[in-house]
C-alpha cells in the first residue's frame, strides 16, 4: 500500500500545536502502522509556504499522497471526523488483519 | 471642532480617494483599521483596490491586498478598467495580494480548536516584503462563510486588527451589510473594527440607483456627517462629490456681463452678474433657447469664450436655430470662443453628467456656461440627487466667477411653475420667466424679471417678439392680469392706475 505523507501547518509551539501533532501521530499509529510520514511546518517561520499553501487557519492538516489532496482544520482532537474527511482507510494490513478500523 | 491632526491626537492618511479626504477631515486614521460596510454592489471592492492604487500612484505608498472573495486574477481583471495595472506593480514590488480566496480543493472541515495564525503569518510577511504602508481586506463576510458563524472567527479577526495596528499600517476592512439602513455589517463585524467605519450604499429610489458614502465615525476625531454622492468612473474609480460639505466661499462680483439682449439687460438693471447663476423658465416654444443662444452671442461679442450643454436638441438643430436668428454658432466655434455639447440625459447617472460636465469647464475654460435644459437632466435623477447637481455644477462655475444660463421647461403652456424651478429657484441668483399670454384670440409672449439677487430691477411683465434677428422686448402688458399664474385678464385702465398709485413706492430690489 502507498504510503500516506501529510503537512501539518502550525503557529508556533504552542499548546494547541502540540496537541495537533500528538493527536496526528496516534491517529496514522493506529490507523496506518508506520506508513506514513509528515512535515510540520511553523507558519511564523515559513509564511511563504503558507502562502503557496493558501492555508488560513492553524492547525491545518493537508494529506498529499494518495491524491486526491485533502485538507482539516483544527487540533484533530475529533479523529473519527479527521480520519473520513481525509479518507484514510485502515491499512489493508501487510500482516493479519487488523479489525475495523476506521 | 478643527482637525485634530495638530493637536497630535489622531494623525490621517490622506487616501486620495476624490473627494473622500474632504469629507473625512483630512483623511482616514493613520494607523488604524476602517471598516467599509456595504451591500452587494455597493463598490466595496473598488474602494479597498483604489485605497491601495492611490497609495502607489500619489505617494508610493506600497499596499497589500488580503482577498477572501475574489480571485487576484479577477480582481486583476476587473480593475483595469479603471487604470490600475495591478500586475506592473506586483511585479514592481508596490503591491502583494495575500490570496484568501475559495477554491474548492481547498474546502475542510474543523476538527478541533484552531486560531488564524497563517493568515496573520501571510499579512504580516506580505507587508514585510513590499514594505506596505496600507492594507486592504475584502471582504470579511467570506470567512464566516467559510470557516462558520463562531466566536473564534471574531477573536482571530480582531486579533488581526491588533497586528496590523501594532505593524504601523493603515487598513480598510470590506464587511457586507444586509439592507441599506439597519445594523452596520453582517455577522456583527463591527464589534471589533469598531473605531470607524465608513458606509457605502447603493440605493434604489424612484427606479433610479444613488450611490453615497457615509462616515458612520471616526473615533476621537472629526469628520463630515450624513451622505454624500459619489459615481464611479471608468480609468478614475470613485469620484465622491461633496456637495454640502463645500464651503460658500465664493466671493460676489458687482461686474455686469450682458445678456445678449441690451433690452433684457437693461430689464436686469444693467446685465447679469458676472458670477451669477440664471434660472430661465417657460413653456415650450417660449424662447428659452433663444435666450441662450444670445446669451452665448453676447459673449462671443464681448470676446468671452462661452461653453453650451444641450440635452434637448440636437447639435444641427442648435445651429440652424442660431442662423435663423443672425447667430453663427459655427464661426464661432471656428474661432474656439464657442463649444456646443449635444448630449442625451438618459446616456448617464447625473453624477456622470456632473463629473463630465466639470470636466469640460475645466478643459475649455469658458466665461459662461449654458445649460438647456435643466428640466431634461431632472428626468434621469432623484429629487435629492437633482437638487445635488444643481447645487454640484452652480457652486463650481462660481467659484470659477462664470456666469451660468439654465433653461427649465414648463409643463403647462400658459403659466404653472416647472418641478425644476421648484426645486433649485433658491439655489439661482436670477429667475426669469417667460409666459404665453393669450390676448384677443392670439398668443404672444412676455417676459419678467422674477428675482435679481443683489440688484434693481425692472418688475414689469413685457411683451416681446422673436423675428430674424432674435428678441425684441417691448412694453409691459398694462392692462393685463394673472399671466403668471396662466390666466391673463384684461382691466380696465381705471382700476390699473389705482393699483399703479397704491405701489408707487413700493418698487425697489430685491435682496
């Protein structure tokens, strides 16, 4: 299966972003093993990039690969909504299945 | 009450905008945040573009446009027309577009708390890069749209106020507004850009559009109260036409100027002022552009250049009139003393025709203007935005000392007043009107010199032909009563040296 890659837009370390990012790793853990990878981006470093982006709001999530290009908004604290907006499917699993996620 | 600028207080921007700095005191607040507030249509997105396009062009003054509506490449588009190449400037480095705009790809939902950390990160770098000194929003109601009616929208917008304050720039902030008059802005923007705002309507009244701005207010500092007019023009943008904010500083001229008609003049108590404005009103057929031909005939004479804005007949029809009365409209026009304008009321709004018409003066530089007629301007405006022209045109050709000749149309052939003469009479220095009057089964004309502001003059009704050589006043209608209000009535000779006696020494000017 291809691996996921995703860009996670934040301001800053803040709380929120922190939380963003934890709510990100375990959601792909549970969702896609270790398929996946992502970029953070600190928008007060890179605004350019935000720019190129078009990203308004942070945290801003943006699943590159597989296409179609998705986006959330938000810390991602509500995973189930997180994981149907992008369409990420539970890894058909290289091993034994492993139930029904999501 | 003065500009507070002095006092250190509350500096302003001169916007360049036409007119606005006027009516905003100098400018807006320099280094604040103004909300613009309108309906759809009501030139949101051309103030905010104009408010960066004057920056660039009158002081180099770099701006950065955050668009959360239109496309940069509509906006592009759209304001060319107006002379802005905002493509040259990008590429100049004067102007940056901070793109907020929907696409559809773009669309997410939330799923969590969130602040508006790159949008602020993009402002705050595009102002960085170009240097900006003015910021442009448009429009606000566009990210409730899209990110929800939420408090986090308003503490993140208000937070972007606070950054661009804090980063020294001038803002504008586009909100929508609902109706023309109720809340100030959609989605209660106006909690927190609340320290001024500024009102753009768009107006349907009696099937014709008026657009105004207004300053709700300016926090700490003055500005002009109520609306004002303004148009939109193409390869100019907003042009607003402060008409009531303009001072009377105009000073009064004792220079007599003739009529064209030493008879007329003489009625006048020497000829008009040199700086006044003259009504002349009557039915149809009564003579009203003949007065105006001489009127130009008698400037040519004097070596007066003289300016004609016909809105009734046509350019051949002007001149074959003014041969058949002795008057060479062409040589004088060969001799550029004279310039006819023929134009349609209904092609334009009658700020465009104000704007127009200004423009022309200014061009030609004439020392008397003609206007036939008024009553054919009327048809194209509001009562309101009428009464605005006429107040708009007569104040700049005073101030410009030129005499004007306005003709306004009966709409009765014996006596009535015209809706025209009606509404501006108080605004004109001079009326004259000119009356049918039905004697012994035949019509004949007569004349009277009905107001002449700072001067004597003759208060009889006279009687007057028109033949090849134009316009012969003769004597007063003696005998004769009730020819203004359109019902003449013969008296006896008796009765009328009584009445004479009763007001011998009544006669004097009229102030």
């Amino acid at each position: 299966m291809q691996k996921h890659l995703f860009k996670l837009y934040i301001t800053g370390q803040t709380p929120r972003s922190e939380r963003a990012i934890a709510n990100l790793r375990r959601m792909c853990n549970a969702a896609l093993g270790n398929n996946y990878e992502f970029v953070i981006i600190d928008v007060l470093e890179q605004p350019h990039l935000a720019e190129e982006d078009r990203v308004l709001v942070t945290p801003t999530l943006i699943k590159q690969v597989p296409p179609p290009p998705r986006r959330v908004l938000g810390d991602l604290s509500d995973t189930e909504r997180v994981l149907s907006e992008l369409r990420v499917q539970a890894a058909p699993p290289p091993g034994p299945p492993t139930g029904e996620e999501p | 009450m003065t500009d507070s600028t002095t006092n250190g207080a509350i500096e302003r921007l001169p916007v360049g905008i036409p007119g606005f700095d006027l009516i905003a005191h100098g400018g807006l607040p320099r280094g604040r945040t103004t909300l613009v507030a309108g309906t759809a249509g009501s030139a949101k997105t051309v103030f905010a573009a104009q408010f960066l396009s004057e920056g660039i062009v009158r002081g180099d003054e770099h701006g950065v446009f955050v668009t959360f509506e239109e496309s940069p490449s509509d906006i592009r588009g759209n304001m060319r027309g107006f002379g802005w190449d905002i493509a040259q400037w990008e590429a100049a480095g004067q102007w940056a577009f901070v793109d907020a705009s929907p696409r559809p790809e773009d669309e997410a939902i939330v799923t969590g708390e969130y602040d508006m950390g790159a949008l602020l990160a993009r402002v705050e770098h595009a102002v960085r890069t170009v240097g900006a000194r003015r910021v442009a929003m448009d429009s606000l109601g566009a990210i409730f749209a899209r990110l929800g009616e939420s408090p986090i929208v308003r503490r993140e917008l208000f937070r972007i106020v606070s950054a661009l304050k804090k980063l020294g720039v001038t803002a504008v902030m586009t909100a929508e507004r609902t109706q023309e008059y109720g809340e100030i802005s959609r989605h209660g923007v106006e909690e927190f850009v609340a320290d001024n705002v500024v009102i753009l309507r768009n107006v349907l009244d009696d099937e014709k559009r008026r657009r105004t701005v207004e300053i709700l207010k300016f926090r700490g500092t003055s500005h002009q109260k109520g609306e004002f007019p303004f148009t939109i023009l193409p390869g100019a943008g907003i042009m607003i036409l402060p008409l009531s904010a303009m001072e009377l500083t105009q000073q009064s001229s004792d220079v007599r100027i003739t009529s064209g008609s030493s008879e007329l003049d003489e009625m006048c108590g020497g000829g008009f002022f040199r700086d006044s404005i003259i009504l002349v009103s009557g039915a149809t057929g009564t003579g009203k552009t003949l007065m105006v031909t001489q009127f130009m005939a008698g400037g040519f004479a004097a070596g007066e250049r003289c300016l004609l804005f016909a809105f009734e007949e046509s350019r051949e029809q002007l001149f074959r009139n003014a041969h058949g009365w002795g008057i060479d409209f062409e040589g004088m026009e060969r001799d550029d003393k004279l310039r006819v304008v023929c134009e349609y009321p209904e092609i334009a709004g009658l700020e465009d025709h104000l704007v127009r018409m200004k423009t022309l003066i200014q061009e030609f530089g004439p020392h008397r203007v003609a206007v036939d007629s008024l009553s054919a301007l009327e048809r194209v405006a509001t009562v309101k935005g009428f009464r605005e022209f006429v107040i708009g045109l007569t104040s700049f050709m005073k101030d410009q000392e030129m005499a004007g000749l306005f003709t306004a149309t009966t709409p009765t052939l014996l006596g009535g007043e015209s809706v025209t003469e009606a509404h501006i009479s108080s605004i004109t220095d001079s009326i004259i009107l000119l009356r049918y009057v039905e004697m012994f089964g035949e019509m004949r004309r007569g004349v009277t010199v009905l107001k002449m502001r700072g001067s004597k003059h003759d208060k009889d009704i006279r009687e007057f032909t028109i033949d090849a050589s134009g316009m012969h006043i003769g004597k007063p209608f003696r005998n004769v009563v009730g020819i203004l209000s359109g019902r003449p009535t013969h008296v006896d000779s008796g009765e009328l040296d009584r009445v004479a006696r009763l007001f011998a020494e009544g006669s004097s000017g009229e102030g």
